[in-house]
C-alpha cells in the first residue's frame, strides 16, 4: 500500500482526473498528470470483480507493483489507474511488464 501522502483525496482525484491524459493497454487505462511529486491511485470497478474483499486485493496487488517500480525507477506525477480486465486470468510478471509499458508510454506522450 501507498503511504497516505503518496495516495490521492476525492478532491485531488476529481481535479487530476479530469486534467490528465489517457494512455490505454489491455488491461489498464492510466490517467497522467505531471506533478513534481509522486501520487497514485488504483480504481478496481465492480464489473471486474464483484466482490470487494477481490476487488480490494487487486487494488493491493497493483499498488504494491506501483510502488516497488516508483522506487526503482523513480517516477514523479499523479498516476490513475483504472482496471479493464480482471488480472486473476494474467501472471504477476505480466502485470510488472504493463504497469512499466503503460507507465513509460504516458510519460514520453
């Protein structure tokens, strides 16, 4: 999980949501805004998975993958993922190969 000052408010959400651009893949959509700082959020839809104790171990899953990449790559911004498909059906390392791709795509847009 992100520390709290790492996570983003209602307020923050709706602001860089609206502001951000959208980059796609097959699994995620991410919303990028750059910001001097790191911030980021996952939004895990009940269309992908009914239950909220899955949908919240998901969420956990991607921030502990967004994490770990932010401390070794360095990444700096505001940073929304919103899930298209369920990544129960993909590997870990799959997961690590998108969030990296999608991550470096909208950073160099």
């Amino acid at each position: 999980m992100l520390s709290k000052k790492e996570r983003l408010s209602r307020k923050e959400f709706s602001r860089f949501f609206s502001l951000g651009k959208r980059s796609n893949s097959k699994i995620f959509t991410l919303v990028y805004s750059p910001h001097p700082t790191f911030h980021a959020s996952v939004v895990v839809p009940k269309k992908v998975e009914k239950s909220a104790v899955k949908r919240n171990k998901i969420r956990r899953q991607i921030y502990d993958i967004v994490r770990s990449q932010q401390k070794t790559e360095g990444f700096v911004g505001v940073f929304i993922f919103l899930l298209k498909s369920n990544t129960k059906e993909l590997k870990h390392e799959e997961v690590v190969e998108e969030v990296l791709e999608i991550i470096k795509k909208a950073i160099n847009k």
